[in-house]
C-alpha cells in the first residue's frame, strides 16, 4: 500500500485515552487524526500537531490533524475513546458519516456500549450500520499532565475485544493497526466484554469509601496502593462476585478482577488486594482530584446500574451493588438508575 493510500485512524476524544492511543500510533508511524468536543482541551495540539509522550511509550508524536469539526478529521475506522456517557452524543455525530464498510471501536465499551452505540445510531437514521467493536478494558494505564502531554505507565495485556456483529471482527482486527494488534484478544461475543467491565468495580465503591480524603485539598493519595485498603478491597470483592453471578444466570463465565489482574499485568497475590499491591503499573495513580469523576458519572450509570437491572430480572442478588448505586445517588444528588443503561434481558441477549 503506497504512502498516499495508507489507512488514517481517526481517534476519538482527547482525553486521557485519547491522547495516550494517539500518541503510540503515531510513534509507530501511523497516520492519525484527533477530534474533541471540547477545543480548548486539545488546542495545543490543534496548534502544532504534536503530542508529547513518555513512559511505556516514548516521543513526540505527530499526527496529521486534530480539530473540533469532525468533518475535517474523521475517517473509515474510528477509534473511540470518550467516556461512554458522551456515546449518545459522539453517535449522533458521526451518524453522517458512517455505513457499513466504517469500523467503529468502543474503547471501551463498558456494560453493554457497543449495543447503546447501535441503537443510538439507529435513532440518528443510520441505514447501513458500520462494523462495531468493544473492548473490555482501554489497553492504556495513563494519564494526561497537559494539554499535549500524557504519560503511559502500562499497556495491558490481552485485552479481550468483540463485535456487536461477530462476523466482522476478524476484519476489525485485520485493518487494526499492528502495534495495537497483539494487545487484543478476540471473544465470540459482547457479552464477555460487557460482563468483563471490571471498571466499575474497581472505581465506584473506592471513591465512595474515601469521601473525606478526596474533597480534602490538604491530601493528595495515591487511588489503588492508599485508596484500597483491605476493608474497601474485602467489599469490592462481594460487589464482583455479584458480577459474575448475573453472568453466570445467563450462562456465561467471567473472570474475577484478581484473576483480571493477574493475567492482565501478570501480578501475584493470594486475593484482590494483595493483587493491587503487587502492580506496579497502579504504584503512580492519584486519585481523582474532586468528586466530579468518570469513576462515578460513568462506572456507576454504565456498570454497576446495567448490573443490578439484569440481576433483578433474573432475579439475582446484588445487594452490594445496590448499596453503592444507592450511596452515589444520595451523595451526588442524582438518580443514576435513570440516566443509566437499563436494557431488558430480551434486549441485550439479541446481540449476544
């Protein structure tokens, strides 16, 4: 394939995620393009095409364009990396631009994301549906510093990807860029990436446990090695177990997040929280500086509230799970089963 016709991967959302994705496939010579709602979030980058990266990855990246307008910078494959609460918004976006030979890749999914993005791109009039993929988990651990800086402090390993419609993945995969390739493990079905969410078992009880500390300006602590104690580790290991129980009344096997772990950054440990004292990829990791969170706005209405809608339907206990959606709604004032993903079994078990 000559220079001129070389694939441009189109990246999503400048965000953590988004700047870390952009940055590796252009240091490994891919052609990139960059969008953002927001532009002063990504203005620096719209200004010198560059983005500095260090850790795992080290350089700095070029990229062929970032910009607000999508029109300017989307191409055939699209490699989504906003929080999945912005999927609504992002698929009416690019609901003009897409068809069936586009491939979209939900980095990642969350609970049930490729089938809220289906459905949402229905709803915008899209005929010819595109090829959608997620991802259990965002390959990167990282973190923005700057407008234009992110630091990768670890690429994950296998993680598992599926298509909404399983015959497309092989090609998804195929016209994936190579670097990105091998950290990808392909499953048969989104249920696996759905139910394998381990985000919101790993963000919204810890945030909630440590209140306190995190509204404290006096404190700074790191999230996994100070903000997972043993208690807050012992709770989140009930919360996951519910997880894997409501997969199971469905019949599929999941892993536990000590297992995730285990496998994902090879760490040793006999429990979840000899497991995250052991990863050094978590060592670095504040906390989140306010309330105002992903951890919260997205684990809880994209996980956990999806979790305990299919488990009262199956009629499987999740009481700690409740006790967190409960403990979120009253401490931010919200109604997160409202605005969360409530789909019926009938629903999410057509696409599985």
């Amino acid at each position: 394939m000559g220079e001129e016709n070389k694939q441009i991967y189109f990246v999503c959302g400048g965000g953590h995620q988004g700047l870390a994705m952009a940055a590796h496939l252009a240091l490994n010579g891919e052609k990139v393009t960059l969008w953002n709602r927001t532009p002063e979030h990504i203005d620096e980058i719209m200004r010198t095409g560059r983005i500095y990266c260090s850790g795992e990855v080290n350089g700095i990246a070029k990229i062929e364009k970032a910009s607000d307008n999508i029109e300017e910078v989307v191409t055939s494959y699209i490699l989504v990396t906003v929080p999945s609460t912005a999927y609504h918004d992002v698929a009416q976006v690019l609901a003009p631009y897409v068809n069936r030979n586009t491939v979209i890749v939900l980095n990642p999914g969350r609970t049930f994301g490729a089938i809220e993005f289906s459905e949402e791109l229905k709803k915008n009039g899209v005929k010819e549906m595109p090829q959608i993929a997620e991802t259990q988990t965002i390959v990167y651990t990282c973190r923005r510093s700057d407008k234009n800086c992110v630091t990768i402090f670890a690429m994950k390993r296998d993680v598992e990807i599926a298509a909404l419609d399983r015959m497309y993945l092989n090609n998804i995969l195929r016209k994936m860029p190579v670097c990105l390739q091998k950290y990808f493990v392909a499953q048969k079905s989104v249920a696996y990436t759905s139910f394998a969410n381990v985000g919101m078992i790993l963000h919204c009880a810890p945030v909630l446990m440590n209140i306190g500390w995190i509204e404290n300006e006096k404190v700074d602590f790191k999230y996994y090695y100070d903000g997972i104690s043993k208690s807050v580790a012992k709770y989140i290991e009930k919360m996951d177990a519910e997880r894997i129980n409501v997969a199971k009344e469905l019949g599929y096997k999941i892993e536990s997040v000590s297992e995730w772990l285990r496998r994902t950054y090879n760490v040793e440990g006999t429990d979840l929280y000899e497991c995250i004292k052991n990863n050094i990829a978590y060592r670095e990791i504040d906390a989140p500086p306010s309330l105002d969170s992903r951890y919260i706005y997205e684990d809880v209405p994209n996980g956990l509230v999806p979790i305990e809608y299919i488990g009262k339907q199956l009629n499987v206990e999740t009481k700690y799970i409740t006790n967190i959606i409960d403990l979120a709604n009253g401490v931010y004032d919200a109604d997160f089963r409202k605005t969360g993903r409530q789909f019926p079994v009938q629903t999410i078990t057509q696409y599985f």
